[in-house]
C-alpha cells in the first residue's frame, strides 16, 4: 500500500517566530519541528542526545533550507532543565511557541537522579519546570502559545495527590496514564494563571502514532504489535496535525485552557473538584521543581 502524502500545513506564516520543541529527535516532535520549519520559523531542537539532535537538524535543513538550533538537555533532570533555560535565557531570543513533547514509557519503575519516578518526571514535572523557567521571556513577546502534548489515555486513571511517583502498586499503563492527567490539570491551571497576558497554553492529544516507543522499550509489547504500530497507525506527520494547529493556526489565536484530539476541541475527564485539585497539584509541582508562576 502506498504512503499516504504528508497532510497540507496551516495555513500560516511563522517568519520571525522563535518555537522550542522538546522530545524533537523522534516521532511526533521531529514531525512537529519540520513543519514549523517549513512555515518559516526558528526551530529550536531540545534533546539530551547530541548525536541524535545533529542528525535531525541536518534533515530538517535538507528538507525546508531552514536549520534548527540545538538546546541539549535531559529532562528527567531537575537541575540539568534549569541549566538549559538558563542557557536558553542567556542567548537574549524571544520565545513565542514552546512544544512540550517528550515523553518516555518504562515497563519497570524507575527514579531518576533526583530519586522522583521516571515517567512522572519526564512526562509531566519537566513540562511545569521547563514552561515556568520560560515563561518570562514569553511575556515579554506576546503573543505566544504554550502546547502540552497529552493523551485520551488521561480518561482511564484518577489523579492520586498522595502517590503520583506510583509507588504503590506500579503499572506502566497507569503510570503513563497518570502523567497525561497531571499534564490536563497543569494546563488548565496555567491557562487560568495567563489570563489577559497574551500568552496562551492548550492541551492536544496527537491519537495514535506509528512510532518505535515499543523499539525503544523491549517487553513493553509483544513483537506483532510494535510491526502493527509502525505500519498501521498514522505517520507522525499525520498525528503532528492538531499541534500544528494548535501552535500555528490563526484559527486558535486567543484560544487558551483547551484539550484537543483530532482537529477538535474535546472536553478532558475531570475530577468533580477539579479547580481545587489543579492548585493542589501545582502546589506540590512548585516544591517538587523549585519553580513557581512569576511575580507580576
């Protein structure tokens, strides 16, 4: 069967836009990155791996004669993220998009250097720590868009304040899930927080990729099912759609605190006190992280 052709872009012009992805090497974040390369903006790659960075910035100039800079960082590390704002802080750009993508699965729970739980801290706390360190700069030059990469799979778990490292009982599946919820919660706290600031923040669920993450995991799935995911579901260009339109769209100007799945703006699964929950849970991020929404 042939390729299906990559889906038209939005119809927008990014010249002059300075856009940070994260988790850029791979997938749906290399998908993104291209695109808005090809729309005319200054891409910036974040990833820990140099080698893998470099490779991608090659292609992406090969492809649309625009060549990403490079911001190497490893967000699973609380000190190596504020190292890497800071860096980015210090080159004097504006930031007007900052595409929170990466994510990880682990079949076995595992903590990082800073003893916090991989999958909670990669998929989640890094997007609290990496959007507030750089929050300031996107104030000043609004107007710009916050976009968290969730996931429908947020529908399947609550939101557990006393055990998000899922150090009772982990499972994999709920561990993902939960990170995905927290992100929900984050964004729409955070678009609370930005009303009236010119900065905007959404939610997307890309749907289903057809990625290597079972590649980059053994045992996470049986072989049959990694050979079905990378030959049937969408290609990251495909599934980067909704981020795209969500990051470029003249459409969505002004649009903020939104969840989307498939070019639609969705209702995410809430907890009935959910207001209450999004401040607590922030609460906690703010003293996991060592970073907090700026003082006016």
């Amino acid at each position: 069967m042939p390729a299906k052709p990559d889906p038209p872009l939005p119809a927008a012009d990014l010249t002059g836009r300075m856009c940070l992805v994260t988790g850029a090497t791979a997938g749906h974040g290399k998908a993104c990155a291209k695109a808005l390369a090809a729309l005319g903006a200054d891409v910036v790659l974040l990833g820990r791996d140099a080698a893998k960075c470099e490779r991608v910035q090659i292609e992406i100039q090969a492809g649309t004669g625009r060549k990403p800079s490079i911001l190497l960082c490893d967000l699973s590390s609380r000190a190596d993220i504020d190292r890497a704002a800071a860096e980015w802080l210090a080159r004097g750009h504006k930031l007007h998009l900052l595409l929170n993508n990466a994510g990880v699965v682990r079949r076995h729970r595992e903590e990082t250097a800073d003893g916090v739980e991989v999958t909670f801290a990669v998929n989640y706390l890094a997007y609290f720590q990496l959007s507030l360190r750089l929050l300031p700069r996107m104030l000043a030059g609004t107007p710009a868009r916050i976009v968290q990469v969730a996931s429908d799979a947020h529908r399947m778990v609550q939101l557990p304040l006393h055990d998000l490292q899922s150090v009772h009982g982990y499972n994999f599946m709920t561990a993902y899930s939960r990170s995905k919820l927290a992100i929900v919660y984050f964004n729409r706290e955070l678009a609370r927080r930005l009303i009236g600031s010119g900065v905007t923040a959404n939610a997307v669920d890309p749907g289903p990729i057809a990625s290597e993450i079972a590649d980059e995991n053994p045992g996470l799935v049986a072989p049959l099912a990694s050979w079905l995911i990378k030959r049937v579901f969408p290609s990251p260009a495909r599934a980067a759609r909704t981020a795209l339109h969500l990051a470029a769209s003249p459409e969505v100007e002004g649009t903020s605190g939104t969840y989307w799945r498939f070019m639609q703006a969705k209702q995410p699964k809430l907890a009935a006190q959910e207001r209450q929950l999004a401040e607590r849970l922030w609460q906690i991020s703010a003293r996991m992280t060592g970073v907090d929404f700026p003082e006016k």
